[in-house]
C-alpha cells in the first residue's frame, strides 16, 4: 500500500472515529437534553463522516488498488498526490474550524476550494488508470 | 468471500432498501414525520455506504487471517453486531422518543448511540493494524519468520 493511502487511510479512521463520538453525543442529547449548542456541531459531524471519513477512504484505496499506469507501471507523479492528500486534510480542517467559530466563517470558502482541488488532482492522478487491459 | 464481508454487505443491502423505502415516504405528506430524515440519511450513510466500506475493506486489505474463526475477527464480529444492532434500536427510538416521554425509548436511543460508537471504534481496531506500506510489512512477516 503506498504511503499516501497509507496516510488517507488512517486519517480517514481518525475522522470517523471523531464524527461518530460527535454523533453518538447529539444522538444522547436527543434523548436526554446535555444542551440545546451541541446542536452546532451537527454540520461538523457531517463534514468528518463525508469528506474526512467516506470519501478520503474511498479515494485512498482507489489510489491504492486502481491498476497501475500502463507505460510507466506506477501511480503517477508523487508529489501530486501528496498534494491532493494534503489540500483534502487542509480544507477539511478549515470547513470544520468555519462551522465552530463564528469569527471564521471566512474559512469555509477557501476550504471547499482546496476540497475541489483535492478531487481535480485525484481525477488528473487516476483518469489514465481506469482502464481495461483487455484493449491494450 | 470470508461470512463476516458476505454478513456485511447483505445487512447493508437491506439498509438500503430500507433507507430508500423512507426515502419514499418522506415525499407522502401524511407520512413524513420529521424523525424519518435523520433516519432516511442514517440508514443510506451509515447502514448501507459505510456497511459496505466495512466489509469490503476487511475482505480486501492485506492481512487478513483466513482461518475464520471468532477469535480471529472478534473487532469485525464486535463492529458488525454493534452497527446493526444499534441502527435499528435507532429506528425503533428515535420516531417513538418524539412523540413519547417513556423511558424505555430514551434507554434505546442512548444505548443505540453507544453500540454505534463501539462499532466504528470495533471496526478501526481491526482495521488500523492492516493498513500499512509495503516496508512494513515486509519488516514484520521478517520479524515474524526469526521468531519462528
């Protein structure tokens, strides 16, 4: 497994479990009012499970187990995808601090933007890798 | 196809259905009670897509054991028992604790809130050691040969 997936993996792991624990918290708080502003962190539950859980996951295994490039028999250029792990992880980081602080709501737009760019350097890494030997 | 990936994926096959079938009676007004979102969305993220992720993953990762056994996959066996088991008592508790005072619907929606919890933190652990590079694994099946 490459180092990158490697990284996405565990981080991914590491977000599940911080979004479930938040989860589990405004679940107990349905059934037995702790306080009516645990509610605000319900959009960052949200954000961990989807961006930081479900799909870093998928995209470090698809990094991992799509076939390698056919010619050059790796993953692609490197330094870009430790660039997309990194701009997924920094605008998953700035959406979540937006959602927290009022004061830096500002974040969320830059944070979407590097998310956005995440995803374009993750079809860029891996359009050439979906294909079939079959037609080479 | 080890049981636990086959367990998985048909329980999140039923997940889905189930979600959807929600889905469809959050568009019927007489209905769509407001505690079915948050079930709508439970059932189709939790139940069906991350189900899904979780037995595929402990089918496909390296280092799987392949004598199946309990004390081989317990952290799987704990995930999925507790994920299931959870979700459900959630469907059960959360419509009711809106429209009742009851204790018991509480007991469920709190007990349910916690087996979800100890799934995902079941399933890191059986996960977290498999995901790994090339290097160290190769470190350790030669750690694991000098011992032997």
């Amino acid at each position: 497994m490459p180092n990158v997936s490697v990284w996405m993996l565990r981080l991914s792991l590491f977000y599940l479990i911080t979004g479930a624990s938040i989860g589990s918290l405004l679940l107990i708080n349905k059934a037995v009012l702790i306080s009516y502003k645990l509610w605000a962190l319900l959009p960052v539950h949200i954000e961990l499970l989807i961006f930081g859980w479900i799909i870093q996951f998928t995209l470090g295994t698809a990094y991992w187990i799509l076939p390698r490039l056919l010619i050059s028999k790796d993953r692609g250029s490197e330094l870009l995808a430790n660039f997309m792990l990194l701009s997924l992880n920094a605008g998953i980081l700035l959406v979540i601090l937006s959602e927290l602080f009022y004061s830096l709501s500002a974040l969320a737009l830059p944070g979407r933007i590097l998310e956005t760019l995440a995803v374009i350097l993750f079809a860029g890494l891996h359009w050439k890798r979906i294909a079939s030997y079959a037609n080479h | 196809m080890p049981l636990i990936t086959r367990i998985f994926l048909k329980s999140g096959i039923v997940f889905f259905i189930a979600s959807l079938v929600t889905g469809v009676a959050l568009q019927i007004d007489s209905i769509a009670l407001p505690p079915l979102l948050p079930l709508f969305w439970h059932m189709l993220m939790l139940g069906w897509i991350t189900q899904i992720i979780m037995g595929v993953s402990m089918w496909m990762f390296p280092g799987r054991v392949r004598e199946e056994s309990f004390k081989n996959q317990r952290w799987a066996w704990i995930a999925y028992f507790s994920l299931n088991i959870g979700l459900w008592l959630r469907v059960l508790g959360e419509p009711a604790v809106n429209s009742s005072d009851a204790l018991v619907w509480k007991v469920l929606l709190i007990t349910s809130a916690l087996l979800q919890l100890i799934a995902v933190i079941s399933y890191a652990l059986e996960i977290w050691p498999r995901v790994r590079g090339k290097k160290e694994r190769v470190t350790k099946k030669n750690i694991q040969r000098s011992e032997d």
